[in-house]
C-alpha cells in the first residue's frame, strides 16, 4: 500500500473513531439518568459503590505491587505508541516506516487500525510523552476492565452480590494483571466490549433513542480497538435477542414490531445513519482484511499441541481447521493451568468457580444469561483456536485469553454467590 493511500484510508478510520468516541459520551450525558435509575433499582447505593471502587483498589495494589511494567509483544508494542504520536501530529494513526520526529513521509496502514493507537493519544495529549505514559494509559484501561465487568455482571444477575463476586475474581486473573500495562490491542477490546455490552443490557432494560444510540456508538468504537471486534458485530445482536425477551421466538418477533414502528422516526434514522458513517471505515477495512489479509501467516509454523510429539506445521491460512485441531488442546489446557510453569497462568479454582457457575445459574433460572455468556465466550473460543497464532504457546498469545476473561470471571462470580446462598439456607436454617 502507498503512503499515499495508507494516508487517505487513515483519516477515514480518524473520522470513524472520532464520531464513534464523540456519539458515545454525548450519549452517556444523555442517558445519564436512565443508567442511574437502572442501578439503583438494582440496588447500588453508596455503600455498595464504595464497596465496587474497594474491589477496584485491590486490582490496582496487586498491579502496583506485583507486577512490573513490560514491553511483552514486539514490535506491535512500540508500532501503536508510533501510531499514537501520527495521529497527534497529522491525525492519522498509521505506522511509520520513514519520517522525522514530527512528519512522517512513508507509512502504511498497520493490521490493527486506529482504538488502542487513539487511547494512548488521548494518554500522550493529557500526561505528555513517554513509555511511562503510554503504560499508565492502559492501566487505566485495566482498571475500566475490571470495573466494567462488575456492571455487566450486575445486569446479568441483577444481584449486587454476583456483581461484587465477579469483579474480584476478574480483578485477581493472572492474564489481566499480567497484560495490563503492555500497549497492546487486546486490553483496550476487552474493556470496551464490557463497555459496549454494558451499554446493550442497559438498553435492554431502558429503552430509549438515547440508550439505543449509546448502545451503537458503543458498538461501533468498541470494533476499531482490534479488527477481531468485527466478531461482536454478530456477538452482540445475538446476546441482545437472546436476553431481550423471554425466547428468541419472542425477541424476533417483537423487535420486528418495534423497528416497524420506528423505521421513518426521525431519530432512529439519524441513529442508524451515524453509526454507519462511524463504523463503515472499520468494517471496510476488515473485509478486505479476510479477504487479502495476510497476519503474517506465510512462513510461520503452528506447533500441533494434540500430537504426542507437538510436531510442527507450516500454516496455510490464518484461520482454518486445520489450526483448531492443533490449537484446541493447549487452549483447553490453559484453563487447568497446565502451563504455569512457562509463567501461563489460569488458577484451577476461578475455572471451577466458572463450571460450578454454569451448573448453578442452570439451577437458579438463569438460562437465558447462561447462554448468552456462553455465545459470548464461544464465539472467541473458536476464533483464537482456529487463528494460526491463536494458541496459548504461540509467543505470547496467551493475551488472547483476555477476551473470554469476564465470561470466565462472571461465571465464577454466579458460583460464589449460588454456593454462599446454598450454606445460609443450610447453616441458617431452623434447627431440626
């Protein structure tokens, strides 16, 4: 691609995060008091507030703590803080091959856009230049991870309790403290797709032109943090038919009124209209991605991790069969913590939690939720199994897992608060 052309195809994708970022916080202001009806109808007070933001701290002492600022993936970790300082200085989030510090004279569109590159320009135009700025920035998307997941749990169980149980399991997850700082694009997709889904819930239960555009601009910024965010562009729609109504029989049904009823309201059309503008550039460069994409497959060997032996193979195509049968069994390994030793780590009790949760929101009627949870987690599963560079011993694509981590967290979080419930009615009971 030439420069040229990378440059125009950039300010597009500029356009495109811009209108999807604005749209977002113009309809948060605007669906403001609806969010805050929602929860405190689901019980958030200020105790319980404060008691989220306590969970919350302990995310961030254990990061401070603990674990020590890294640059883990090269070269995609150095490429999006270049990307950041194009977009500052030309507005265009392209990485630079040829430049000076302030200009840059040959470039070309990176595989991943424009979202985490946009995030640390926001980080560089408020604190200034520099590696510590750039880690700073994601932590801070970190912690909007980890916090977003006690919302969306919340929505889910409408129990507080859950909510608060599943932010600490997800505050504690080794593969979200471990990627926290890296200026990679895995983090900012796992904390917008809570955002964006978070988003979806509250307009499930608050419908309105406001949440309904929150929830598209939502959507829409969420898919330019990586281009495997074009995923949830199918994820999403299924979870809100899922949960919308009482069976998907009914959710089709009935949103087919509703869009009949909408579809020459001014608004929604306007809606429609923006969140096409905004996400068009994305979804543009994503299908041209599938089609002549390559990431880097040609040349790269996935190791088989079925076979006795773990003998290798040439990769054929970045995402096929082929690559899920080799990828299925460490992915599956890794959540039995097979490989703490090489430092890939998933705590054999937060994956019993997740089966024990799955068993009891089953047992508490929440099979609506469990299977929208489970579309969720699914979708990604089968993804990173069947991309070439997907499996958890590739490098260190291990930070894949990021994106089945709230799944994983909110499951336990049902566990914890389905057993805690089982032994006060046993232990609380009426003695015999």
């Amino acid at each position: 691609m030439t420069s040229f052309a990378a440059g125009m195809e950039q300010y597009l994708f500029t356009m495109g995060i811009l209108i999807s970022f604005l749209g977002m916080l113009i309809g948060i202001y605007y669906s403001r008091k609806q969010i805050r009806a929602l929860l405190q109808g689901y019980g958030i007070n200020a105790r319980r507030l404060a008691l989220s933001f306590l969970v919350l701290a302990v995310f961030i002492g254990a990061e401070l703590t603990i674990v020590k600022p890294t640059q883990q993936l090269f070269f995609d970790d150095t490429i999006y803080q270049d990307m950041a300082l194009n977009l500052i200085h030309m507005g265009q989030a392209f990485m630079c091959n040829y430049g000076s510090a302030s200009t840059c004279i040959s470039g070309s569109a990176f595989h991943e856009p424009i979202g985490t590159a946009f995030i640390l320009a926001i980080g560089f135009a408020a604190a200034g230049l520099g590696r510590a700025t750039a880690y700073a920035t994601m932590f801070v998307v970190s912690m909007l991870a980890v916090y977003m997941t006690f919302l969306v749990a919340l929505l889910f169980s409408k129990k507080f309790e859950v909510a608060i149980f599943s932010e600490f399991i997800m505050a504690l997850t080794p593969v979200v403290l471990v990627w926290a700082y890296p200026t990679t694009s895995d983090m900012p997709m796992l904390a917008f797709s809570l955002v964006a889904i978070f988003f979806t819930l509250v307009f499930i239960e608050k419908r309105s032109m406001a949440t309904f555009f929150t929830a598209l601009m939502g959507i829409s910024f969420l898919t330019y943090m990586k281009i495997d965010g074009v995923v949830y562009l199918v994820v999403i729609p299924i979870v809100y038919l899922i949960l919308s109504d009482r069976s998907i029989l009914d959710s089709i049904r009935n949103n087919m009124k509703r869009l009949l009823a909408y579809w020459l309201d001014t608004r929604f059309l306007i809606a429609i209209l923006v969140f096409i503008i905004a996400i068009g550039p994305e979804v543009g460069f994503a299908a041209n991605e599938l089609v002549g994409g390559s990431f880097g497959y040609q040349g790269a060997y996935v190791e088989n991790t079925c076979a006795a032996s773990f003998q290798n193979f040439v990769a054929t195509k970045p995402i096929d069969l082929r690559n899920f049968e080799a990828n299925i069994c460490s992915n599956l390994a890794y959540w039995v913590n097979q490989y703490s030793s090489a430092d890939i780590i998933q705590p054999l009790a937060f994956t019993a939690l997740a089966i024990i949760g799955i068993a009891l929101m089953l047992a508490m009627g929440y099979k609506r939720q469990l299977l929208a949870i489970a579309v969720w987690f699914g979708a990604f599963f089968v993804l990173y199994a069947a991309f070439y560079a997907g499996g958890v011993l590739y490098g260190v694509d291990w930070r894949f897992m990021l994106a089945l981590s709230a799944q994983a967290s909110i499951l336990g979080g049902f566990a914890i608060y389905g057993i805690k419930e089982a032994a006060k009615n046993t232990l609380g009971g009426s003695p015999v």
